[in-house]
C-alpha cells in the first residue's frame, strides 16, 4: 500500500476510535499517524490502541507511526462555592494560594509559581481566553485583577499567561509516568506540551534518549522569541493551534504559524500544523469551505502533516473526517502552482556534505525525470535531509530499521521501507532498485535516483549520489 500524496495526516485515536475495525478504516483512508493523547483515557486505554495498531501495521505490511502527546502543565483555577460565578467587566476579583472555595471575590490559583512573576499590566486569560483579566499587583500570595471580559467561570478551569515565561517545568508528574509507559509500550514520536525554552526540549531529551523522535509543541508566545534555538533541538515541531490561538491575538495566529513552519524548513525538521483543521466535522459529515482552505493552505504552505484532533478521537464522522483531510491534500498537490509555490519557498542548503548531496539529488532527479529518490538510511537522517528539499519525485526510504521506518512516516514525501542490511555499493542499488519495482514506484527502463551514507551505518554521513535504471526482474 502506498499513498499516491506526500503531505501526511496525523489521526487522534479515541472514543470514536478505538476498535479494531474503525483503525483500520482510518488508516486505510490515510492516516499515517496515529496520536495518542495523555490528557485523555487511562494507560489501559493507550494500550488496548497500540496492540490494534502494531496488529494492522503487522497484517498490512506498512509501518504506521504511533505519537504519545504528553498533557503537559495545564495552569488551572480551583473550585467554587456554588461550582460556578459570573464575573462582570469592572469587576475587581483575586485569585490567590487560599485553597478555601471561591466566590464572585477571589479564587484559588495552586500555582505558586506564578505569584513570583505575574506583574501589573499583564494579563490572565481564562477558560480558553472567554474571560480576560488584567493585573492590577501581586504581592506573591495574591494576585489582584480587573475584569476586561466577563463571563461564567467554572471550578477547574484554565489559566493561560501570555505575557511571561513561567518558571515551570516542561514535565509534571504525571508527564513523567506517562512518559515511562509510552517509552515501555514502544511508541514512535513523544510530543512535549507547552514548550518554552530550547531547556524543555533538552530535559526531556536526557530521559527519552534516543527510544522516540521528539516533538515540540508549540502554543505559547514565549516559545516564538526563542524559536529557531528551539527548532534546532527538536526532531519534529507542531503548531498547537489551540492554546496559541488563546495567548495571541486571532489576527497573529496565521504569522506565527507561517514563521514557524519557515524555520522548519530551512533547519530540515518535519512540522505538523494542528487543532481546529476540520472542526465542523466532529458533529457534520463535510467540513466548512474555510476548513478546507484551512487545511489546503498548510499544504500549499508545504507543511509536513496535519493532525485531526476531536474529529477522529470523539467525533461521528471520524473516518470521514480522514478520507476529507486525504482528498483535500492530493486535490492539492495535483495542482500545478502547488509545484510552483514549492519551488519558490526553496531553502538554501546548508554548509554541510548531506545538503549537498540532497540539493544536488533534488536537481538530478527533475533533470533525468527520476521515478523515485531513493534513500538508504539507519537513523533517518538522509532521508530527512531529501525531504527538506521537497523534490518533484517521492522519496522512496530504506532501511534495516523497522524503529526508523515508522518515525519517517510522519516526514513529507516519504514512503518508508524495511530491507536487509547492505554491506557495499553493490547491494545498495540493486536493493534500491528492486524496492522501487517492487513497491510500485518504477517500471522497467525508468530511472532512479539513489542517495546514502559512507560508510553505512553511521547517522549522518550522507555524502553518496548513484542514478540507476530499473531492469526487468531476473527469472531462474
């Protein structure tokens, strides 16, 4: 099986999503990816899930990439007296370390950490921006504001703070068992909530090792000021609309999603772009016509995935959801000014001998009108770094790693494939080339481009370029 598109989707497992039949049903209409979502469901749940997907990705023959999305620190309110309060514009209302129940007055906030860097003039969004409070002071035991937007506020809400890079850790607790458990049960991808600083990604990075691809989540604004320092940690980077869209201004979002998704590019590290893409469909068998600009978009904008959150977790429409999100992407990319505005987004290789080469196959293969590019690759790396030139030929990747191979499922224009081990130039293109007949990529007489490292085996030494043509299979 192979997709005839090289965007990628990324499909959240989840009630509407958790049987057998319906996983498959998913995959088969193009989801690539399958997240698990740790806000959500127990360690059993997350189980039961990744045994379905390992059987499908068994009994089909395709590797399939599984990513565990860690809760993160979600800053939230305490509990009212009467479960809820209405607070009205002008109102003056204390969130402080009290844990008494709150009223109309005052709230608990268990965060002592914030008291130390909230100040005047900043403000506090709650429950995903409906409520907008503005600091008036702090005294490291309170904090005293005015309502600017008024609305209910229920026990356990949200507290988002765009206006300070908050001295919390990247992992809380329960990130940290549940990190454990999805490193145990052997999952693909890790994606870290709320990053801030380059220093989340490297905590995290110290536990996970080299077990799982690491995943930067990007929604707070703080993470923009240092973004490039972050995007060079990390092996893949989402724009996690969500909490974004609620600590910038709506008008901002698109920018900030634009800007992250050029520094992705130009450091060769896959980008997903997330949350709201079809959100009608969590209730409605069709998306809204801006929906599908939304995700068409993203892929003109030559995004590596986009990700379905509710829509296939816990919407009625969730293989619907998918086989829209799939038609949207090839409608997209078989339009000619999407090749256009590739070629125009082009970045400038790097100083580097695997830039080279990939710049150098990425013109190699337009010039002779290659079938495929293939790749041959340990850790990923080469095949990383040909995608980041977004060739005209998909990228047909193989490697002795069946870890590798999954992990790529989530890179732009990648098919990935596990072979033997090759031990000489030899055997690498005579096993470039029967994977590309035998994966439906080449006819014989069609030409091939090859790219690899030498010696094989060690990450990151791409630095080897072969055309081959395909001859018919030898017979007995």
């Amino acid at each position: 099986m192979r997709r005839l598109r090289k965007a990628k989707i990324v499909a959240t497992l989840g009630p509407a999503s958790d049987t057998r039949a319906t996983i498959q049903a998913l995959f088969e209409a193009g989801a690539d990816v399958f997240r698990f979502n740790f806000s959500h469901g127990t360690h059993a749940d997350h189980q039961a899930r990744y045994q379905i997907v390992r059987d499908i990705e068994k009994s089909l023959g395709r590797p399939i990439a599984i990513l565990a999305d860690l809760q993160g620190p979600k800053l939230r309110v305490g509990q009212f007296a009467d479960g809820k309060v209405t607070l009205n514009a002008g109102d003056e209302f204390v969130l402080d370390n009290n844990p008494a129940a709150g009223n109309r007055q005052r709230v608990c906030l268990p965060h002592p950490e914030l008291f130390a860097v909230i100040a005047g003039g900043q403000s506090l969004l709650l429950d995903d921006g409906k409520l907008r409070l503005e600091v008036l002071d702090s005294d490291g035991q309170s904090i005293r504001t005015r309502v600017i937007n008024g609305g209910v506020l229920s026990d356990r809400k949200g507290v988002n703070v765009p206006d300070a890079v908050l001295p919390i850790p990247a992992l809380t607790a329960k990130d940290k068992r549940d990190l454990s458990f999805a490193l145990e049960l052997g999952v693909d991808w890790i994606a870290l909530s709320f990053v801030q600083r380059p220093e989340d990604i490297l905590e995290a990075r110290a536990i996970i090792g080299k077990r799982a691809g690491l995943l930067a989540k990007l929604e707070k604004p703080a993470a923009l000021h240092q973004l490039d320092a972050i995007v060079q940690v990390s092996d893949a980077v989402m724009v996690a609309r969500g909490d974004l869209g609620v600590e910038l201004p709506p008008e901002q979002v698109p920018g900030a999603q634009k800007r992250i998704l050029r520094s992705c590019r130009a450091h060769g590290v896959p980008i997903v772009i997330a949350t709201q893409m079809l959100e009608s469909m969590i209730s409605a068998p069709v998306p809204t016509r801006a929906e599908a600009s939304d995700v068409a978009s993203a892929i003109y904008d030559g995004a590596d995935a986009v990700m379905l959150s509710a829509e296939s977790a816990s919407g009625a429409y969730p293989v619907e959801a998918v086989t829209m999100m799939n038609r949207i992407i090839s409608e997209v990319e078989k339009d000619p000014s999407y090749r256009n505005m590739l070629d125009a987004q082009q970045v400038v290789p790097q100083a580097n001998k695997g830039d080279a080469i990939c710049s150098a196959l990425r013109s190699v293969t337009q010039i002779i009108g290659a079938v495929a590019t293939v790749t041959y690759t340990t850790s990923g790396h080469t095949s990383l770094r040909a995608a980041r030139e977004r060739p005209s030929a998909p990228i047909l990747s193989i490697t002795p790693q069946l870890a590798t191979a999954r992990r790529l499922a989530l890179v732009w224009g990648v098919h990935s494939t596990v072979s033997d081990k090759v031990y000489d130039v030899d055997q690498m293109v005579a096993a470039a080339c029967s994977t590309a007949l035998n994966e439906g990529f080449a006819q014989p007489g069609d030409q091939v481009t090859i790219t690899a490292g030498m010696p094989f085996g060690q990450p990151g030494t791409t630095n080897l370029l072969r055309i081959a043509e395909i001859w018919p299979p030898q017979t007995a």
